[in-house]
C-alpha cells in the first residue's frame, strides 16, 4: 500500500457544505489546506448521493452570501439543465480553483494521533488509489457532521436531547436521552407528458391508504413536496446503525412511491421515479463542546454574542424521533425563532481540544438550538467564519480565544459574510474617494438593503460613476458589490422536476457586463473590463496608481436598472 504524508496549516474532515467553505475560506485567506473527504464528491447532503435542498435564513434581504451565495450563482450560470452531476462539479471547481487546497476524495478519516489535549495528526485511507494519507497540521476543522475526530481523540461532545433543567430551556423533554432527529432518503420523481406506471420492487413496503402514511404530505399537485419525511433513525444510533436504516429507508420509500402512483389519486399519473437517494441524509449526531454551548435561551434572544461570526434563521425545526413512525400528525415542530440571530465564534473551536474546530451540524449547541441552524446555507456561513478564523489565528500566532474578534468580523464582512448588527470598516481610500452625492452609498459600508431602505445606487447601463482622488494614489485592489436579488425564492437545486420546469437563470438584477477606466500619470486606461460576470462580490486585483477611477456597468443579466451596493478601494 503506497503512504503519503501532509504537512499543512489545516486539515479539513468532511467536504459538505459547512466543510468546503471552512476549506475555501481559509485557503483565500492564504494558509494551506487539506481537505479529506470520504464521498466521491462534494457537497454532504447537498450532493448528488442526498439531493436536500439548501435552506437558510429566513426573512427579507436575510439570504446568505459569501461563499455560499458565489456556489449559488455559479450553478446558475453553468448549470442550465439542473443536473445534479454538474452541481457536484459546481462545488468541485471552487475548491480545485484554490491553489492554497489539496483535495483527497474517496479518503475516510479512520486514525488521530495526539499530544495530550493537542492533536498532531489524521490518517485517512483512500480506497480508489490503496494509498494512506497522513496530514499533519496546527489546526484540525472537523466538519462531517457525525464529529469523526471525537471518538478518534477523544474529544468532548454531546449526543442527544438535553432534559429540560440541563440548560433552562421550555422544548428539550425533562429527562435527557439518547433520541436525535432522524435521517431522510429522498425521492426525485420529474414530470412527463404522457401517463407513466410504476412497478414497486418486491421488498419494497405496502402502504394501502393514507392513514397508513401517518398524514403524510404526498399529493403530487403540491410543488413542496419533497418527502423529507422518509425518515428514521432518531430512535436508534444515528450513526453506528446508519446502514441498518438505510435498508429501512429504502423499503419505506419504494413503498411511499407505489402508494403514491397506484394507491388512489395523488396527481401522479405522469410523473415517474427518477431517483432514489443512494445514502440517507443525516440531520443530528454527535455535537461538539465548544469554549461556549448555544441554547434555546440565546436563540429566542436573538444571538446577541460579541463575538458573532455568523447567523441562522430557521424555525426550531425539531423532528420527532420516531421519524417516519411518529403517529402524532406532523412529524416534527416548528418552533418559532426569529431571524435572523447570530452565533459566536465560541461556539466554533473545542473547549479542551486546543486546536480541534468544527463547522455545520456539530457545532456547540443544544439539541434545541441545532434545530434552527442545522440547515446547510447556515452551515456554509459557520464553515467560512471558522475557515477565516483560523487563517488569522495562523498567520497571527495565536490561539482561536485569544485573537482580534473585531479582525475575524471585518474581514467575514469584507470577503462578503453578513454579520447582522456588526457594520463594515470602509478604508481611507474609500472614505477619502470624491464622487456625488448619488453615489455616496456606495461607501457606507453596508452591502446589502437597510429595512426598507434599498441602500443602492440606482443607475442606467453607460451611466459613468467617477470616484476622484485628491492626488495620485496607490491602488491594490477594488471591490464591487452587486445586486443578485437576495429576496429570491429559489434554491440552488429543485426538489422535483416538472414538465416545464424553468430553467434557473443568473438572477436578472445582477450585473452582467461593466468597465473600469482610471486616469493615470500616462492617461486614460481601461484596468478591467467584462461581459460575462455573475457574481455578486467582484474583488479585483489592480495595482495601478491614479487619481480618478469610472465605473461603467454596461448591462445585466435582464433588468433595465443597475443596482449597486458598494463599491471600495484599498
């Protein structure tokens, strides 16, 4: 067997969603990364193998950005067909765009080797090259959800529901247990134009009538039907019987499709199965102690930490158990929550552990709070608060507790990462740049609408906008924010196709096409120009000196308008 050490800054276990961004995040800001994961392809249960669409805060203007709003509009953009294949490779790219990565697919976490509460080492085995793969680092992210470097180095955590007195919360039962929300297989039917019969398999469950389904969602008319409610394993281990269930899984959902399509009239006639989920898709497991657990108690008040690095906006959505078999109605409770409320870095980084972080649903927080940020645009936010945190605690050589809180902000906000009730720093440059009173939006420091203030230079495709400089000055790097519609209402993927499902598109509101002209010492030069953007942060890098810069956005994607949030200099 072949055997290859690493030796990097950080090792990131798990390439869901939470771990790309930790992965990406870091890496942007300029430390090495590894990131092992033992799945084929990225994404967790976004993937291709889960199919769970990607849910966040919810509110107006509260859609998530950074790295996770950047995949999104990726996937737009290439994606056309809405081919989950090419959503995989969506994610895939963004990660193998990073020169600071070095991706091990294929690769399962199986060894830790420590240094009392430090860990020095992963070993992970990849079974498509027969090749072990040994990483050392300073800083090791655990974000596979089910918390793998816990048993391997014994590290604290939690598994479970809290009882009631343990943190003084009103939802968790009086006395603690072992229950954890379940895991889903999903169905992917699409829609044809012509009548479709479907032959369950002979293993597959019979569920003659609705009362069977324990009132079940799954009349086929209803376009939110997504059958998350396949659903079990809260009763049971959430992870050691994870194949067991599997199999359960299986027969249940082939068993929901035939009630569905030959057991009276659900609207199915011309839909057909198309996908059944190769691997469940796991909601709760083990949850890390951090320097700081989440509760209930800080959800409802709204998360106000100093610390804030990131923010959720989920109902308490928390699953019953008995999941599929919970015969009380509805299977699960939609606490309310308000949205949005903020988590702390604290939160993020283990309380004995020195260097073990962690991002997604293995965060530190109470069974009741996971149940409002467990959600995969949440965790990718949480992925790129630690990712970013820790690429400072690197380079500044010092310990997650003791750096610059405010510094890990400012440059989550700078990189695109909304903070809720904490404003962005613009530089001197900015501060300093002249332009007119219409624009002079554009540098207050807050990139997206203010309550009902849409806080955006509104102007028309070949308007000019000149910032001027009082002499020549040095510019690196210029930022652009732009409108890509964060009150839409689609997710990155559909939960079933439609006949005439439509195609999704970049997001007409965002700019397509612009230009950037400075005047220099030699004149007039154009130092950027673009007709195909899509994103909505655009950092630049220019290096020219200058004492007046223009702005031209010259069309969008499909609106008349051009909305502009910020635009800096550094």
């Amino acid at each position: 067997m072949k055997h290859i050490e690493h030796s990097t800054d950080l090792c990131v276990v798990g390439g869901g969603i939470a771990g790309l961004c930790t992965a990406v995040s870091a890496a942007r800001n300029g430390i090495k990364v590894v990131l092992m994961q033992d799945r084929p392809m990225l994404g967790g249960n976004a993937s291709s193998e889960i199919r769970m669409w990607m849910g966040g805060a919810k509110g107006k203007n509260l859609r998530e950005t950074g790295i996770v709003e950047e995949m999104m509009l990726e996937n737009y953009y290439i994606n056309k067909s809405l081919s989950f294949s090419v959503w995989d490779d969506v994610l895939y790219g963004i990660v193998k765009g990073e020169k600071n990565i070095t991706l091990l697919l294929n690769c399962s976490c199986l060894e830790a080797s420590c240094d009392g509460n430090v860990i020095k080492s992963v070993k992970g085995w990849q079974m498509t090259s027969e090749t072990y793969h040994t990483v050392y680092a300073k800083y090791f992210a655990d974000c596979s959800g089910d918390s793998i470097l816990a048993p391997l180095t014994g590290a604290k955590y939690m598994l479970g529901r809290e009882a009631k007195s343990d943190f003084g919360e009103t939802i968790p039962p009086d006395v603690a247990d072992k229950h954890t929300m379940g895991m889903s297989i999903l169905l992917q039917p699409r829609e044809r134009d012509h009548k479709c019969e479907f032959i369950p398999p002979e293993w597959a469950y019979v569920y003659e009538d609705d009362k069977a389904l324990n009132q079940r969602p799954h009349n086929m008319r209803d376009e939110s039907t997504n059958f998350w409610w396949i659903e079990l394993g809260g009763m049971d281990d959430s992870i050691h019987d994870t194949d067991r269930l599997h199999d359960e899984l299986k027969k249940i959902a082939y068993g929901v499709w035939d009630h569905v399509k030959n057991k009276g009239d659900h609207g199915a006639d011309n839909w057909e199965l198309e996908w059944v989920g190769a691997i469940p898709g796991k909601r709760e497991s083990r949850r890390y102690v951090g320097e700081y657990t989440v509760t209930q108690n800080d959800v409802e008040a709204g998360g106000k930490f100093h610390d804030a690095v990131a923010y959720a906006g989920w109902s308490m959505d928390d699953h019953f158990p008995e999941g599929f078999y919970y015969e009380g109605g509805h299977p699960t409770i939609y606490h309310p929550a308000p949205s949005p409320w903020c988590l702390p870095l604290r939160a993020l980084y283990s309380k004995e552990t020195e260097n073990l972080v962690f991002a997604g649903r293995n965060i530190s927080v109470t069974h009741a709070a996971l149940s409002s940020c467990r959600v995969m645009a949440t965790c990718g936010t949480l992925g790129q608060a630690i990712g970013t945190a820790v690429a400072i605690a690197v380079k500044d050589g010092k310990h997650l507790r003791d750096i610059d809180v405010d510094k890990v902000q400012q440059t989550l906000l700078y990189d695109d990462s909304f903070i809720p009730g904490v404003k962005r720093k613009v530089s001197e440059l900015t501060k300093n740049a002249r332009t007119s009173e219409k624009y002079e939006v554009l540098k207050n420091g807050f990139d997206r609408p203010i309550g009902d203030d849409s806080n955006c230079a509104v102007v028309k495709c070949g308007e000019e906008i000149t910032f001027g400089f009082d002499s020549y000055r040095d510019i690196s790097e210029i930022r652009l924010i732009f409108d890509s519609d964060l009150n839409r209402e689609r997710y990155n993927m559909p939960s079933m196709f439609k006949l005439n499902e439509p195609h999704y598109k970049v997001p007409k509101t965002l700019v397509k096409g612009y230009k950037i002209t400075a005047h220099t010492e030699d004149g007039d030069v154009t130092v950027y120009e673009t007709n195909k953007n899509r994103l909505r942060m655009n950092k630049l890098p220019v290096n020219i000196k200058t004492d007046k810069l223009t702005l031209i956005p010259t069309e969008t994607w499909g609106n008349e308008e051009v909305n502009i949030f910020s635009v800096d200099f550094i």
